[in-house]
C-alpha cells in the first residue's frame, strides 16, 4: 500500500510540475538533451553539455532512494533530497525536479529561503505541517495553511517561503520544481552566513539590530 502511495504522490508531482515547466525553463527543440562533463563530445545547452541523442541510455532518465528518510539529525530539524538535472542527466532543458522532504517530530523546519528559478508545489504524505510564503513589496502579506496528508500547496516562483512541522511525529512531503535547478537560496544562511561576510554596519541598518547581535549571528552561520 505504501509502495502505490508513493508512485502515486511521485506521479501527481510531475503532472503537475510539467504543467508549470514552459513558463520558465526554455522549451527543447528535441525530445532530450542528456547532460554530460564531456565538451569533446557534446554540444552547449541551458548550463549543460549533451551527449549525442543516439548513446542515451535508461540510467539517464532514472534515480533510484526516494523512498528513503532523509537524516534529520541537524539544527533545522529537516532533510531535503534532491533529484534535478545533477541526478537525473535527463532532465536537462525539460524544466522540472523533484524532491523529498523529511521533518523531525516536534518542529523540524526547512526555514525560509527562495527558488530563483522555479514554482514550487509540495504534497504532504505524512504529518502535519504549517507552511507559508510572503509576497513581494509593497505589501509582504503572509499566506499560511496548515497541511495534513493528502493536502496540496503551491510557493510561487522566487517567494520566502517554508514548511515547519507542528505535529508531534515525523513528518515528510514530496515537492515538484518547474526547473530543471529551481536553485535554492536559504534567506538567514545567505544574509548572515555569507562568504566573505556582509559588513555588519550594513546588516545593523538593515534590520534595525545592535551591532553585537549581528556579529553574534553571523559566527552563528560561519560555524556551519
């Protein structure tokens, strides 16, 4: 019964992200472009080199380890498992991904970031899970819903956005990207976890914080 369940779940994801790919990722004009590292032999397209149609063969088009829990033994609480254009070469130019979420029981987080590149549509399979987005300027309005299995919620392209579990056992999603690499950028990692670091005299303004709490925040992200 599980094993339906989750081809059943997988299945709907990709209905659904497909539905959404052409809107971002540019449309192929072949039926695939299977991704590989070898420029001798492949020809540039969307961030990847593509080997000759003719020599594509089914371990380009598969993945196999979504039916495993992700490690959630980390301060956020969460795991996510991708599966993009860097697992499946198949995917490149055909403007989808997936992947799965894993929440530990009492508030496992996967905290607020932002998909530069794709729409985002989750599915929640087990647990119960409070998730939410903000929309852009003038107004940030907060858009939340609390999600039990079977439940369906959509994160608009590049909106903060996040899923934090309220239930008292584990919880896991499953999630569609209209890209092939939605990319992912974690709001407080990227702020105050940045390489070299932002000056704190910038981030002090910014949110209106003393200059210790950023410097404090800061060596947070940097021990990471």
């Amino acid at each position: 019964m599980k094993g339906i369940r989750f081809i059943l779940v997988v299945s709907a994801l990709l209905a659904f992200a497909c539905s959404l790919a052409s809107a971002f990722d540019p449309s192929p004009l072949q039926d695939f472009c299977v991704a590989i590292n070898d420029t001798k032999h492949g020809v540039f397209v969307n961030g990847k080199f593509c080997k000759d149609p003719k020599l594509a063969v089914a371990d380009d088009f598969f993945y196999s380890g979504l039916n495993k829990p992700g490690n959630t033994s980390n301060p956020d609480g969460s795991k996510v498992t991708t599966v993009n254009v860097d697992q499946i070469p198949g995917l490149n130019t055909l403007g989808i991904s997936l992947v799965r979420i894993d929440y530990a029981p009492y508030g496992g987080l996967n905290p607020p970031h932002t998909h530069p590149r794709g729409t985002e549509i989750l599915v929640v399979v087990e647990g119960t899970l409070y998730v939410g987005f903000v929309t852009s300027n003038p107004d940030n309005s907060l858009i939340t819903k609390v999600l039990y299995p079977g439940d369906v919620f959509v994160f608009p392209i590049g909106l903060i956005h996040f899923q934090f579990n309220i239930g008292t056992t584990k919880a896991v999603a499953f999630a569609g990207l209209s890209s092939q690499n939605a990319g992912v950028i974690p709001i407080a990692k990227s702020v105050f976890g940045s390489t070299p670091p932002i000056n704190p005299d910038v981030l002090t303004k910014a949110f209106q914080l003393d200059k210790n709490v950023v410097t404090y925040l800061q060596s947070r992200f940097w021990s990471d």
